[in-house]
C-alpha cells in the first residue's frame, strides 16, 4: 500500500481525507468518527511501516502523552467506582483519546497545509449557513439550527470558532480575500444565532477580545481596521438584539437563575428550564466532590452522585439520570477527583501554553493564532457542556488539536 498512488485530482487520498474533517463535522452527521476511523487506520499502518510509534515522534509526542494521559484518567476512574462494569461503555465511547496519536500520525504525514484547512472551514461556513437557514424556513424558525452537528449547542459552538478562524488573518489578504473572509464570518454568526445556543455567544465574546489581542501584538490594529471592528460589532448586536429567539433565550436565562434553588420540591425540569437545572447540577456535584475529592465516583457516576444532594424530587430523578453535569471541570471533580481534573486542565492549557509561545516567537504564524482561539473557546464551552461527553466533540478536539500542535509544516505539492 503506498498513499501517494491514491491520487484524487490534485491532493492524495490522505490530504482529502483531512480535508474533508471541517466540512463534515457540522454538515454531515457522524461523518467525522467515519474520518477518525480512516485516520487511526493510516496512522497505524504509517507506525508498522516505519517500526515507529507516536510516542517517540519528535512532532507527536507531547500530543500523544497528554491524550493518552487523559484517557487512562477516564479508565482508572472506572475501574476504581464501586460499579466498573457499568462504565465499560464510558471507555469505549471515548476510544478516539486512545487512537489519538495514530490519527495525528496520519495528520502528519498527510503534510497538509493551515491554508487548505482554513479554506476547507470556509466552505464548510457556507454549506453549513444554507443548511442552517433551510431548518429554519422549513420549521418558522421555530426550532434552533443543528446542520450535522449533534445538537444545536455544539452546532453554535463549531460555528463561532470557524467564524473566528476565517477572519483571524484578514489583514494579510488582499481585497477579494478580505471580503470572502468577512461573509463567511457573518455568515458563521448568523448561523450561530439560528443555533440559539447561549454558551456559543458568550464564546463570540471571548473570542472577539482574544482576536483583538492577538491582532495588537501583531501590530494590525490601525484606526480605519479598529472602526471597521466596531462597526461590524455594531451590526452584530442590533441583528442579535432584534432576533426572538436571542431576546427569549436571553430572558429565559435570567429568570431561570433567579428561580433556581435546591428546594424545589413541587417544581417540574421542565419549569426551572436548562439554565437552573445545570446549576443544580454544579451544586450536587460540588457537594459530592467534596465528600470523595481524590478519586472520585467513576465517570459513569456523577449524575448520580451529584442527585444525592439535590432535595427536589423531579430535579434529582432527572440529575440521576444524566450522563454529565455540563461543566466538564465539576464532572471531571465528582468522576475522576482532583487528580482527574489537573490531567483534564493540563490536556487543555497545555496546549494553549505551547500555541501562545509559539505566536509570540512568531507573530505572523496562523496555526499558532487559530490554536489560542481553538482552546480558548473549548475552556468556555466546558463551562456548560462537555469536550468529552460527545462523540462529535470528542472527534473535534482530537482532529484538530493533532492538526494544530503539528510544527514546521511543509507546503502541499501536486503528486
């Protein structure tokens, strides 16, 4: 088997294989564990063919130990609850850490360019806009945008971020260039809107000032670029603000945290509404933790060790029965402990330690930049959901970080 014998136009079939991760992930349902199973095949075969493990490359090292590390975390914490059996399902639905390194083999030897990847994200903002609005105008708009996302929330939350990444080199790009680079961005926002997904503008913040930093150490911060910012800002909000969904979700959140309390014994789920069930749940799982703070209860247990300290009765059938917590640093608490937790934080920050260095060796690299945007808004989404509970994030954090740690890449030649 030779790779470069399966040639498809101008890329090999490895190179399209990777290219085709950012326009699946949201726009085809489960095509991306189908992409991460090719790529742990390729990765394996480049390992026996060179008689050289991940572990021991140079350029995959740092990235296979931390996801491993983190994997094993996930599997000790099984195996040390009072009920490993009922986890094995927990282990295998988060096998993509496991076969991490061979995918990032695979990544690696693929040789494919940040360019081709960010132009990849922008089609992918595109197909997945239309699919978006076609939801939306085929229900009133009634229901919120998912494309080929699992959820809307992590719909919102990929789009955001590839929002971001199409625009963070904008002003290295000639006029044409900068034009594509801010439609598909709106277009990115107007698709996170349509998602309905709270956490996902809470990130657009985040991300909007982390862009704005890197662009001023960069030194492209000049007068006509800031009033081009703040009026782009500007159009953004008046859109968000005159949309019903973000007004209704906006005023949902609020009142939902006003009236959540641990005592609520007559009310139903679906009464304290999303936001004040997740702060049940932080709170049940705070007070759980502190009742086992080294080890924890298992993964496959914090729904129902976090229940135990929730008094009302409809809330604590419904925490019992979750899988998560929805803030992966109190699920990682109550499952895995505070060991769990720092080899949870070091798989995160890690990385962003190494990507912000490497920015500031190297202003002008855009794989450093897009990595600083990549994990900052993976800290934030853990705040309310997972980076672990999902198949779909799992096989987004595992590409792309296997992608962005990768150095000294070699531009993309024809075969």
């Amino acid at each position: 088997m030779n790779i470069k014998y399966l040639n498809i136009i101008k890329f090999n079939f490895l190179q399209l294989l990777v290219l085709s991760m950012p326009l699946l992930i949201v726009n085809v349902k489960h095509a991306s564990e189908l992409v991460i199973l090719f790529l742990t095949i390729f990765g394996v075969y480049f390992s026996i063919r060179e008689r050289k493990l991940p572990f021991f490359h140079y350029q995959l090292k740092i990235y296979s130990y931390l996801v491993l590390a983190f994997f094993f975390s996930i599997v000790m914490s099984v195996i040390l609850s009072n009920n490993p059996i009922q986890g094995i399902d927990r282990i295998g639905s988060n096998i993509h850490f496991l076969v991490a390194p061979f995918v990032a083999f695979s990544i690696y030897k693929s040789n494919v360019d940040i360019k081709h990847i960010v132009f990849a994200i922008k089609l992918s903002v595109i197909v997945a806009t239309v699919y978006a609005i076609y939801e939306g105008s085929s229900s009133g708009y009634s229901i919120r945008a998912e494309g080929g996302a699992d959820s809307p929330t992590i719909f919102g939350f990929i789009m955001v971020l590839f929002g971001f990444i199409s625009i963070i080199n904008v002003w290295t790009q000639n006029k044409k260039e900068k034009l594509f680079s801010i439609f598909v961005f709106s277009l990115a926002i107007y698709s996170v809107i349509l998602s309905g997904t709270r956490i996902a503008w809470v990130i657009f913040i985040v991300l909007f000032f982390s862009t704005m930093f890197i662009w001023s150490i960069r030194g492209q911060l000049k007068k006509q670029g800031l009033i081009l910012i703040v009026l782009a800002l500007a159009v953004v909000i008046a859109i968000s603000i005159n949309n019903k969904q973000f007004n209704i979700k906006i005023e949902n959140a609020i009142t939902e945290i006003k009236i959540s309390s641990a005592d609520m014994d007559s009310r139903y789920v679906s009464s304290i509404g999303s936001v004040g069930i997740r702060l049940l749940m932080w709170r049940g799982g705070f007070e759980a933790f502190k009742q086992q703070p080294i080890i924890g209860y298992g993964y496959q247990n914090t729904g129902l060790e976090a229940s135990r300290y929730i008094s009302g009765r409809h809330a604590k059938t419904y925490i019992k029965g979750s899988k998560m917590l929805h803030n992966d640093y109190i699920n990682s608490l109550v499952g895995f402990g505070i060991l769990g937790l720092l080899i949870l934080l070091l798989l995160i920050f890690l990385p962003l330690v190494i990507f912000f260095k490497r920015l500031k060796a190297d202003k002008d690299c855009v794989t450093s930049a897009i990595g600083v945007l990549f994990i900052i808004a993976l800290s934030v989404f853990a705040i309310t959901d997972s980076i672990y509970s999902h198949s779909v994030m799992r096989s987004f954090f595992v590409f792309f970080l296997g992608f962005l740690l990768l150095k000294d890449r070699k531009k993309i030649s024809p075969p």
